[in-house]
C-alpha cells in the first residue's frame, strides 16, 4: 500500500473520437477515466476492483480535443458499507481542476481493513452536494433509449460499466431535448447545446450481456439557462430499476463558450413538460 494518502491513478489525453457535439470531452469518456482511477485506486488499496453503486459528479472546466489530463484520488470516508472514494481530474498542461467525483464502491471489510483504510481518509474539499427528492412514479416520464447490453460493456466487477450507463444516459437527453424543440436540427443552426455541470448517478441492479434495457426520462427543472432531467434506466423485462441519474446543464452557446438564456418560445415549451418532484 502506497505511503502518500493521495496517489495519480491516471494519466491520458482526450482523443479526437472522445468529443461530443460541443466539441468537447464526452461525459462517458469522464466516467470512463473515473473507471480506470477506480480500479487503480483499489489495487494500490489491496482491495482489488469493487462495483460502483453511486458517483457524485462536478464538471468545473471543460476539456477540448488533445488536452492532457491526470487523477489523483484518494479515500474520503469508510463506512460499514465500503469505501467512497475521492477523485481530482486536473488538466494537466496548465494544472487546472477540472472535475470533483465522489464514488462510492462496496467493499467487504473487517475491522482491520477498515481501521487501515481509515488512516488512510483525507479530508475531502469538494463542492457540497444537493439532495433532491426524486418525481413520484413515472408519470410524465417518455421513453427515451432502449437496447440490449453488449458483451464489453460488463465491467471488471460485473456490473454495467460506467460509461457504458452514461452513453444511454447521454442518449436520452436528445430524445427530451427535442420534446421542447431543443433538437439537432435547432443546435446545428443555432451553435446551441446542452453541456453538463453535475451528475448524481445511482447503480442498483444487477446487469448482465444480453439484457434489454430502456430508460425513461423527465425534464424535472428548466431555469434561464438551466436545465435538469432525471433518468431511470429499467430492465425491460422486469421493470426493475438498475440505475438512475440526476443530470444538471445548461443551454450552451457553442462559439462563445458559455450559458445561454432558452429562448422565450423553447422554455414556455419546456415548462409545460415538466414532471414535479415528491
């Protein structure tokens, strides 16, 4: 076990194939290199690779094409449940933060483990999370992706993968998006996007290659340029809910690099979809 509480678990660029159509690195692509931290992370903890069942995620700085990046991270609490862990991505040119993680992972530990991971915690200066309650039932809710799970997309642990959950998450936004008018179409001609400040993502079931899936979605807030959904993810089958995410953006002006008010006619739209929380 390393001596330093914070150890680099990761070290890349952003690849040209990694961007989104905001010309910037793809949220799947993050929780890809929050996979890697992970698994590197537990091997230098002599844990070895645990599922992940929630992640807490700020996006502070965006990341373009041929950046370079690294993660540092660390443990930040141990409980009777597993271990969170801590994760600082830092564009690495200029030193810059550019995004806080919080993942909780379940890990089976004895007390000794868990007297060594304890001396281990550093005090965590991330951004404070909101809790919000989640809308009631799936009234309101569309169907916004529905497949089956691949092969490669089971991760180490077993468990649908992290970037693999978020490109269906990604996927859904459009399909809610467009509902209001905000569609590829409209993004294309207007330089106009969604880019994502905040993830509040939770896995819960088991998922396995083969397994069909669909998620449905709502639109749970829409302020001047804000704007949040919230996703469950189900096995079709069932109908049991294996994961959810608590997506946080804004409408995006893609030349000047900044939010951009909704206009009046899109967010009169949008209003009018929204689902109400419990």
């Amino acid at each position: 076990m390393p001596a330093d509480k914070w150890i680099e678990t990761y070290r890349g660029t952003v690849f040209r194939w990694e961007v989104d159509d905001n010309d910037h690195f793809t949220v799947a692509y993050y929780l890809a290199r929050i996979g890697d931290a992970s698994v590197a992370m537990l091997h230098a903890l002599g844990t070895g690779p645990a599922p992940t069942v929630g992640c807490f995620i700020r996006y502070q700085r965006e990341l373009r094409v041929g950046d370079i990046m690294h993660i540092d991270s660390a443990v930040i609490a141990v409980d009777a449940d597993g271990v969170v862990l801590g994760h600082k991505l830092f564009e690495s040119a200029a030193g810059e933060l550019c995004t806080t993680v919080e993942q909780r992972v379940t890990v089976p530990l004895d007390a000794t483990a868990r007297r060594a991971l304890e001396a281990r915690r550093v005090a965590w200066d991330g951004p404070a999370r909101d809790v919000r309650p989640r809308p009631r039932g799936l009234d309101g809710f569309r169907d916004s992706a529905r497949d089956t799970v691949k092969p490669d997309e089971i991760d180490l642990t077993g468990q649908l993968s992290l970037s693999a959950a978020v490109h269906r998450f990604s996927a859904s936004n459009a399909h809610v998006l467009a509902a209001f008018g905000v569609t590829p179409a409209y993004m294309r001609e207007s330089h106009r996007g969604f880019s994502t400040f905040e993830f509040q993502l939770g896995l819960s079931g088991e998922v396995r290659a083969g397994d069909p899936l669909v998620v449905r979605s709502a639109l749970v807030h829409v302020g001047n340029s804000s704007i949040r959904f919230f996703h469950t993810m189900l096995d079709e089958r069932s109908g049991v809910e294996v994961a959810t995410l608590e997506q946080s953006g804004v409408h995006f002006d893609q030349d000047r690099r900044r939010p951009a008010p909704l206009p009046d006619g899109l967010r009169t739209r949008a209003l009018a979809l929204l689902v109400r929380s419990a």
